[in-house]
C-alpha cells in the first residue's frame, strides 16, 4: 500500500540523501565515473589496435593464467608428487614453461610500449604499474627456482645468498630457508603481481589503449615546409578510429 | 626401461658468451636473440584484417 506524500515534500531527497551518505555508494558511484561499463568491457578498438604488437599484453595476461592454474595444482599435490610421479613432471614442466613464455612475451611488451612511449596522455601510472609488475616478476620467479627441493634449487639459493646478502636484504629474506621462500611464493608475490595486473588492466581500460605518435600529422608539417602539399599520403590511417584518447 | 637421450648433450657445464664484463650462457643468448626477432616480426608483419578496417574508416 503506497502513501501519498504530502504537498511540497520531495519524495526522493531522503532517500538521495542517504545515498550519498553510504560510502558503498559513493565507491559506486566513484567506479562507473571513472570506468563506465562501455569502457569496461569495449566491443571495439581503435584501427591502430590492429598489429601483433598489441597482442603481447594479452600474452602475458594468458601466459600468467596458465602460470596461477598449474601452480595451484603444483601446490595441491607437493614436491613429492612433481618430482617422482610423471603426471607432477607435465604439470612442474607446464608450469616452469609457462614462466618462460611470460617472461618473453612481457619484455617484447615492455619495447613495444616502450617505442611508443606509453606513458603518453596521462597513462604515467598505467607505465609505473607495468614496470613494478616486471620488478616483481623477477623475485616471483626466483622464489619459484628456490622452492623446487632438488639440487638446482640449493644451487641457485646459494649463488643468491651472496647477492641478497651484499644488498643487505638476506636477514629477512633467507633463500636457504624453504619455508619462507615457498610461502613467498604461493602467497605473497602471485598476490601482488595478480592486484597489480588487475590494476594495470583497469588503468588502460580508463584511459585506452596508447595510439602510435601522429606519424600522419607530422609528415604533413615536414610536406608543407618544404612546398609539397601531396608528402605524407600513403602514411594515413594508423590513427584512424580513435576511442583510445590521447 | 626405455631412457630417452636429450637432444642436445646436456652432460657438460653451459657454454657461455663471454665480451668484458658481459657473462652470458649460449641459451640466454637464443632466447634474447629470438625476442627481438619476434618484436621485429610483431612490427614488421601485417595484421590481418588490419587494411581493411583502416579503408571502411577513410
């Protein structure tokens, strides 16, 4: 049963109120500013999207999906199971080289965003998060390598001892000890490279995808100083479509 | 038990690419070499379907 309210009273002004004074809704309402679901989910891109070179983020994207899959499994099962089983061998293989391809497909990333200075038209934090998921990557690994429990393992964790030691970081970061280096590891490192991914991915989403320099544009200018109006045709095109923004 | 042979001899210690202070095993070596070729065919190859969209935009 529905109330009439009475005359002059504004039927929405409490419950607006309210609303602003939930901070659920201000986070809401904050995140589809910043991010409306068009720009979330986008079902196109711009024409300069299509090159190969765009494809290396997403690579590292699948490659780190495959890494998290087989790891939970290689995390499941324990070391004895990798080493002296042969279904624990495919998966300790799947993952390492997974790793591999990571590796690879993150540092061609790297140049191709590196060759079009992606840090252009206020993507700086979309550059820092990029890079501090490469730093992180690194010790990701190098847990990983200490945490076989084989020979190699005691290998690497007394070459890097040394290295750890000389910087003044092996008191708390032991990797001789198992212990702390696995949960490193399976916690810790794959926590913060997965946050970090998933911010990186928002922030390129908010602010799209880097165009190429105006290659167009600035042959035209060099076309008009020196008399010919016709120089810089044939070099169009690549920053036809826009939806990425400067 | 059938025991399957490496392809390559694994039986020895890394070859390694030695210039100054540059220490690298002949494996690191190959697989920086095969980045930049990648990155390079990643530039240099066309992405199909790519022409086209450009012409539908002009």
């Amino acid at each position: 049963m529905s109330v009439a309210e009475p005359a002059g009273v504004e039927p929405q002004a409490s419950a607006v109120e309210r609303k602003h004074e939930s901070w659920t809704a201000r986070v809401r309402e904050a995140a589809v500013d910043a991010l409306p679901p068009e720009k979330l989910l986008p079902d196109g891109q711009p024409t300069y999207v299509a090159s190969w070179i765009y494809l290396f983020g997403v690579a590292s994207i699948a490659s780190l999906v495959v890494i998290i899959a087989s790891g939970s499994i290689l995390a499941l099962k324990g070391p004895a199971w990798w080493h002296f089983t042969g279904v624990g061998h495919f998966f300790n293989s799947i993952h390492l080289w997974a790793v591999e391809l990571f590796f690879f497909v993150m540092v061609v990333h790297l140049w191709g965003k590196y060759w079009v200075a992606a840090w252009r038209g206020g993507r700086v934090r979309v550059w820092i998060t990029g890079a501090i998921i490469f730093l992180i990557a690194i010790p990701t690994a190098l847990t990983g390598y200490v945490s076989q429990q084989n020979f190699d393992a005691q290998w690497i964790s007394t070459q890097a001892k040394d290295a750890l030691n000389s910087v003044g970081v092996g008191a708390f970061f032991n990797v001789t000890n198992f212990g702390q280096m696995y949960s490193w590891h399976v916690l810790l490192f794959p926590l913060a490279v997965v946050a970090l991914v998933a911010g990186h991915v928002l922030l390129v989403r908010t602010h799209g995808v880097v165009p190429p320099f105006e290659l167009q544009k600035r042959l035209e200018l060099a076309g008009a100083r020196a008399g010919d109006p016709s120089a810089g045709a044939g070099a169009g095109g690549r920053d036809g479509g826009g939806g990425g923004g400067a | 038990m059938i025991v399957l042979a490496a392809v390559f001899n694994l039986n020895h210690p890394a070859h390694t690419v030695d210039w100054h202070f540059i220490h690298l095993s002949v494996a690191n070596v190959v697989v920086i070499g095969l980045m930049f070729v990648v990155f390079a065919l990643a530039i240099a190859l066309p992405f199909p379907g790519a022409e086209r969209r450009r012409r539908a935009l002009k």
